[in-house]
C-alpha cells in the first residue's frame, strides 16, 4: 500500500531541517575559531552515529546497515566526508553566507557531470541555470570581494564533491533506503576520522559548553538528514528542491546576529542568482518528470 502524502507537512519538515543544518553551520564555525577542523567533523559524525544506534538501531536491528553495496557506500562516505571536511574549512575562513552560497552551486555541477556519468541530457533551460549558476558564484567570490581565496578554494571543493555525492545517491537510491544511507555515511565519517584521532591535532582542552556544543553538532546533522528524508517521504521532490535556497537565506540571517557579518549587495545578487538557478534546475526536473510519466 502506497504512502499517502502530505505536501504541507513536507514543506514544514523541510523548512525545520534547512533551519537545524544552519545552525549545525553556524555552531561550527564559532567552534572552528579554536578548534581544528578534523576534530570537529569527528565529532559531528561520531555524535551521529551513536544516535542513529540507539534511536533506531534497537528497531531495525540489521536492517539498519544490511546493503548490497558496501564498495559503493564506502565511496559515497568518502564523498561526504571530503564535503564536510572542506565545507568546514570554507566555513573557518569565510562568512557563513558568502560559503553556503558557493557550496549551493552543485545542482549546477551536478547537471554538468550528470551528462557524462549518468547520460543524461543538458537542455536549454538547464544551460540557462547553468551559466547563470556559475555566473552568481562569481559575483559572491569576484575579486575585491574581500574573501580569502583558499576559503573561495575550499568552498569550491566542498561543492564539486557534494555534486558527486549526489550523482552517486541518485545511483544508490534504487536499492538503498534513505536510513541505510544516512547509517553508512555516518559510520564511514565516524570509523575514518577516529582512525585518525592519534594523529590529529586537538587545538586547546575543550570546555564543558564546547563538549556540548560538539554533541549538539551530532545531533543537529542527524535531526536535520532525518527531518529532510521525512519531508520528501511526505511531499514530492519537485516541490521541495526549490524550497532548499531558503537555507541561504538563514545562512544571511544568522551570519548577521551570530557573527555580524553581511554580504554586500553585489554578493547578495549573486546569491539570488544561484538561488534562481537552482529553482530552474528543479523547474525542469519537474517537467522531464512528468514527459517521462506520459
């Protein structure tokens, strides 16, 4: 029997998500201040883990990492972690919204190297978001801008990775569930970055509101994944994609209480412009749905 949706309640689900993944980015980039970035994502993945394992793992026992693709899910999980890695570095070094701006332009990587690996075609409405996506992310990191150019490098990393990411979810998402998913990818980020925990540097001896504000990273990544996965459950994809730029309106907002920085308004445009490419990108997604539906 097939899930009744509920397109208002997946408005809202995702709406409460895109507001916990801010605040998940700005935690993180008041603790970057003195902590290194390594150590941060450890405990943003481990602190995920460990609520995945006792929220759900008690229910779905195996079902919670059973997969008929571990090699792939353990290139999915580099993935994500290298996006996490640099999108925290681009966070350290850059305003909160001038570095989720740039991240937020890989839909548009995503339709480029969607060609290529998944054959899917470009049209012209997606050539249009194209361009325009890539001219928006000048605008936020043109010269004179002020922004350091590794944070620029990073953040640009962070997106074509996360484009990567997505083409390989889309490949995956046939035959894994989204918690299967969500599990390995926390798992992978968890077992990898402990490995490494001998070898990292740990900057200076965390206080008992850093050690809570580290754990609140962990539970606000995995609130807002498990929130987003709910939201497109409870309402289709190409009403949700476009509702997704909201977050770079949060990410203004609470630039601008948390840490008082504001774009100017040649950035400001440039992010409406990468919104809009990304809404176009969705726009006809929806259309190539729907003519294949026919």
């Amino acid at each position: 029997m097939s899930h009744a949706q509920r397109p208002l309640l997946g408005i809202g689900l995702a709406m409460a998500s895109l507001l916990l993944f801010v605040m998940l980015d700005v935690t993180t980039k008041h603790l970057s201040t003195r902590f290194p970035v390594p150590l941060l994502v450890w405990a943003r993945y481990t602190v995920h883990l460990l609520l995945m394992l006792v929220m759900l793992g008690p229910a779905l026992r195996t079902r919670l990492f059973r997969t008929r693709r571990p090699g792939m899910h353990l290139v999915r999980g580099l993935l994500l972690l290298s996006t996490s890695l640099c999108g925290v570095a681009a966070f350290q070094r850059m305003p909160l919204a001038e570095a989720t701006a740039i991240i937020f332009a890989s839909p548009v990587i995503v339709v480029l190297l969607a060609r290529p690996i998944l054959g899917e075609k470009i049209g012209a409405l997606r050539w249009l978001a194209v361009l325009l996506g890539f001219g928006g992310v000048l605008l936020v990191a043109r010269p004179g801008s002020g922004l350091v150019p590794e944070g620029i490098a990073f953040a640009l990393a962070a997106a074509v990775v996360y484009a990567l990411y997505q083409i390989l979810t889309r490949k995956m998402s046939s035959t894994e569930s989204p918690v299967t998913l969500l599990f390995h990818t926390a798992l992978i980020g968890s077992a990898l970055t402990t490995a490494a925990l001998p070898w990292m540097n740990h900057g200076p001896d965390p206080s008992t509101p850093d050690y809570l504000a580290m754990g609140a990273m962990g539970v606000l990544a995995g609130c807002g994944h498990f929130l987003l996965t709910r939201a497109f459950r409870e309402a289709p994809a190409s009403l949700l994609s476009p509702l997704l730029y909201v977050q770079l309106l949060w990410a203004t907002l609470f630039g601008w209480l948390v840490f008082d920085q504001l774009p100017d308004r040649i950035a400001l445009g440039g992010m409406l412009v990468i919104g809009v490419a990304g809404v176009l990108i969705a726009i006809d997604s929806r259309r190539v749905a729907r003519a294949a539906a026919i």
